[in-house]
C-alpha cells in the first residue's frame, strides 16, 4: 500500500487556491506537496529533494500564493529558475493555481527579451516574480530597490542553475533580498555547492526528501516509451492494438484524464470505464466487479481510486501519467502480476520526465527497456491476427447454415466469392482500415523517436500545454506582435470569444487581427504593433467566459 496523502484542504491552503486546484482536477497532494506544503506554510526555510515529475512547482506554489496578499501592489514572492524554459513553465503554473486570486499578477523576466515590458509588469504590481538569474541581475543594476518587498523567494532547479554558471548572479541577488525573507530551494541533487549556498543564505533550513527504498518488482516485465504529452492517447490507442491483454489497469493523474482517456477508449469500441475520486463507492465497486468477471476490459484510474484493486485479469499495466515516486510506480505496477501470473507494465514518459524514469531504475534496481511506437505494419498484422482467430472457429461450422444462402447471393448479385467475401468482410469489422495503405493514413501521430525536424516543423507542446517555439513557426506579418492570455480551452474558450472582446472592447478593425491560437491553458493573438499599449490598456478589465482576460505582449525570441 502507499501511504495516505490526505487531502489539500486539511494541509491548510487558502480556500482560493484549494478552489483551483479543485478545477484543475487534483485529487490529492503528491508525496513532496504532503510534505512541503505545511513547512512552507509555516515559513520556514527548506531544502527540498526532488526532480521534474514530482509535482514540486505546486509544491512549492501553492503554499507561496495562499500567504500572498492580492491587495498589496508589490513583489512578494521570487521564484528563480534556470532556464526560460522553466521560468515560462513555472509563470504558467502560477497563472494556474492563482486563477480564483483576482488582483493576483505574475511576471516572467527572462533573457532574449526587451527589457522595456518586462520592467513595466514589474512596476505594475505584479506580486510573483517568476526569473532567471542573469536577467534578474540586469533587471536589479536598472533598479536595486526592485527586490526590497520580497518576503518569499524559491530557488528552483538549484543544481542546475549552478552548472549554467548563475553562482554569482544568484549572490547579487541574495544581497538585494530582505534578510527577513523566507527561503525554499529545490533541488534534485545536493552537491556541496548547494550545501554551501543553503548553508550561506537559509535559517535552520528544513530537510524534504521523498524516502526511496529499495523496491522488488517481480515476474513483471517492463518497458517504457518516450512519448510527447498530447500524443498520448494516440499512443495508447495504437499501443493497444499489438497489445496482447486480458484486461488492464491505465493510470493518470487526473480526474478529467480518466474521464477523456475512458471515453477515446470506448470510441475505438474498448470496454473502458473511469475509476476516480469522484466516483461514489458503490459504483467503483461496480466498476471493480465488472473488471473481474469480464464487462469490462480497461479500467483508467487515479491513484487514489484505484488502491487495493485486487482483480487476477489484469495482465497489464499502463502508465500514461508518470507516478509521482518509485514507490507509487511499485506500487501501481503491482496491480498486474497476480497470483503468480506473469504481468506487463508500460510506462509513458514525456522528453522531461526522462530523469523521473532513471530514478525508477535506480530504485527498483531494474532497467526499463524502451520500445518503440507499433508502426503501421505491426498494427495491421495485430489486426490480421485477431480477425484470424475470430473466423477460425466460425469457418468449420458456418458453412452449414449459411452455404447456401452464400451460393444464393453470388448468384444474385452476379459477383465472385472474393467480392462477396470482402464485402462481408468490410461489413464485420466495420469499415476498419486492413491494408497497409489505409492503417499508414489513419495514424497522425508523430513519434518521439523521429527526428527532431519534423516534430520541430509545427513547434511542439510540452506538459503544460505550453506552445515551444524553438524555431519562430508562424512567421509574424510586418507590424505585428504576438499576445498572449493565460485563458484557453480549459477555461471554456474559442478563438471566436477572444476575437469578439477584442472587437467588442478594443475598438480596432477585423483586418487589424491576425492569426489567433487556442491552447489548452493559454492562448496567443496577433496585434498590430502600433498603439499596442493602448490597446491593451483598453483590454485592462475585459473578461471572456466569466475570466479575467490580461492580454499580454509575448516574446518569442
Ligand atoms: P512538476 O514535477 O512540478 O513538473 O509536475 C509534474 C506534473 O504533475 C504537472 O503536469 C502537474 O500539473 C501535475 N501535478 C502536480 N501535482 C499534482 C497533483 N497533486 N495531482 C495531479 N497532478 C499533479
């Protein structure tokens, strides 16, 4: 068994932010959040052990964002981080977990942007500073008050920011900090470098670690596949087509994951059904029972649902979202291998998971082997081989009561035994692709484990939805800059609602709006350049859906 996590309201979060994370479908806090959150809470210092996977930026961020007080205008928290990259990610998370704080602004200050605008979100109120260290250090020779409100600040990524070289950046910055300040670092590995800075810079620092025992995995064999975070039901769904299962337990983070993974599931006509928090007890028992006795062949399921499910079937396994510990991944890969049966455990892993997986090796002393996407040969020959085995028995006894009514219809329809067989065929399996050509068009996905450029061509999402722009791949028209808003499908919008309230509101001619781009937590617009300010000073207080809309410039380079 795991252990009990609790839940976020008893760890003493605002009611603001507990109604976030209710939104965004938490169900319970990952070991380091049990463990941080009432440590940051209570405004100690710490040093937490802990890599990309854990759940750390809400480990750190919520309990940040329920002891910040909207009202004040000012800096109260900095987190720090070591690349753009992560500083974006983190910004984003914030905008996440603050979306029921109205007042609440958050900036990301980072290299290979105008500092104009940056400065501007600073000097606007903006409470949550999100940073990485070089910028920051020109941000501070411009103004060396900038840091004086911060009561909170959060070294993120600490031993990576140290291998880019930060160290002295990250001294300058300490100095222009209240010593009052309370101080987190978060680390995934303590080098003495660290040691010495904890040591330098935080008070009586508190130790969070997620314990890793040594854990035995037996008589179950593993594999994992690198996959990009939006194409992981496609995997899923081609996964399952070589797959040889009885039934199989799929695990994700979330309620409204196992809600939409159930669902594509049960469109490819899977019996598919969620198991979550949500879900009155009696009815998951139902859904336990099903599982057992065969109605059901795939159960998607949260942790929490999903504890002490004993069901013999089960002969896989599949990790879509990564456990948050060894010990949680242990534990759910367990749920297969029963009764001294053999068992299979699949485990999905986006680009920045990668060091979450060598620390499942480590600690279960085993290596993961990687496989690859089934490619569309594989596919037809899983799908040729189950026809097979479907028509076998049927071929020695079906001639009897339909022989005739067969020899009847070629010669009705005047056609040969191949053309009717195939047309029976197409019938039976509903119009599914069966050659070569046809299974190739119906699979858009485009693995991980092609090259670079291709995947690179249309930019790519990462976790959070985030839109990675490595190479510019939307050019910008003459004139017009791109802006972004934290709204998107998540919050229930279209491109049309965002073009109505920037007409509406904006006073400015259709022409004058470029392309715009819905993502699931955020979404980008193109705006004429001149009298941007304005314009967006226009938009200030405008809301679309119900939300607050804060457009604002985005920069790409
Ligand atoms: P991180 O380790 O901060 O990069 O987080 C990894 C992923 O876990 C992110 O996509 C988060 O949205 C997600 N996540 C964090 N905490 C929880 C939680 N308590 N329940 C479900 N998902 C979570």
């Amino acid at each position: 068994m795991t252990q009990e996590l609790g839940t976020f309201a008893a760890l003493g979060l605002h009611p603001n932010v507990l109604a976030a994370i209710s939104a965004v479908g938490y169900e319970e806090p990952s070991p380091i959040q049990a463990q941080s959150i009432p440590v940051i809470l209570a405004g100690h210092d710490m040093i937490g052990q802990a890599q990309t996977g854990t759940g750390k930026t809400a480990a750190f961020a919520l309990p940040i964002l329920s002891r910040i007080d909207p009202a004040k205008r000012e800096p109260q928290a900095l987190i720090l981080a070591p690349t753009r990259e992560l500083a974006l990610q983190v910004a984003t998370a914030f905008e996440t977990y603050a979306k029921q704080m109205p007042g609440l602004n958050v900036v990301a200050v980072y290299g290979g942007a105008p500092m104009g605008p940056q400065l501007k979100a600073l000097r606007q109120g903006a409470q949550v500073i999100v940073a990485t260290p070089g910028r920051l250090c020109d941000h501070l020779r411009r103004d060396e008050k900038l840091l004086a409100t911060v009561q909170q600040l959060v070294l993120d990524e600490a031993d990576e920011m140290l291998k880019l070289g930060f160290m002295d950046d990250l001294e300058v910055i300490f100095e222009a900090l209240p010593e009052s300040r309370q101080s987190v670092l978060f680390s995934a590995t303590l080098p003495p470098s660290i040691r010495s800075i904890a040591e330098r810079h935080l008070r009586n620092p508190q130790h969070v670690k997620i314990a890793a025992k040594t854990q035995t995995v037996a008589r179950i064999e593993q594999a994992h596949l690198m996959v990009h975070a939006d194409q992981k039901t496609g995997a899923v769904l081609r996964l399952l087509e070589v797959e040889e299962f009885d039934a199989l337990i799929a695990f994700v983070r979330t309620k409204q994951a196992t809600l939409d993974l159930a669902s594509a599931l049960e469109a490819k006509g899977y019996k598919a059904a969620a198991l979550n928090g949500d879900i009155a007890q009696n009815q998951r028992e139902r859904v336990i029972e099903s599982l057992k006795d065969g109605r059901l062949d795939i159960v998607v399921a949260t942790d929490v649902a999903a504890r002490g499910i004993d069901v013999p079937r089960i002969t896989h396994v599949f990790n879509v979202d990564m456990p948050y510990d060894p010990e949680s991944y242990v534990h759910r890969i367990g749920r297969t291998g029963r009764a001294g049966r053999d068992g299979r455990a699949l485990l999905l892993v986006t680009p920045r998971e990668r060091r979450m997986l060598q620390v499942i090796e480590r600690v279960t002393g085993q290596k993961v082997a990687e496989v690859r996407l089934p490619n569309a040969q594989q596919v037809l020959d899983a799908r040729i081989k189950k026809l097979t085995a479907s028509l076998t028995p049927l071929v020695a006894e079906a001639e009897a009561s339909h022989g005739e009514l067969l020899d009847r219809l070629i010669s009705d329809i005047g056609c040969s035994p191949r053309a009717l067989a195939s047309a029976l065929l197409r019938k039976a399996t509903n119009g599914q692709a069966l050659n070569l050509a046809d299974v190739e068009r119906e699979q858009p996905l485009v693995p991980s484990s092609q090259p670079r450029e291709r995947r690179e061509r249309d930019g790519e999402r990462s976790e959070r939805g985030e839109y990675r722009e490595r190479r510019a791949p939307v050019p910008l028209a003459e004139g017009r800059v791109r802006c972004r808003t934290a709204l998107g499908t998540r919050d229930g919008i279209a491109a049309k609602n965002l073009l109505g309230a920037i007409l509406n509101e904006g006073g400015i001619a259709r022409e004058a709006i470029g392309r715009i781009q819905i993502r699931e937590t955020f979404s980008l617009v193109e705006l004429p350049e001149e009298g941007l300010d304005r314009l967006l000073g226009k938009l200030k207080d405008t809301r679309v859906a119900g939300k607050q809309l804060k457009l604002r410039r985005y920069r790409e380079d």
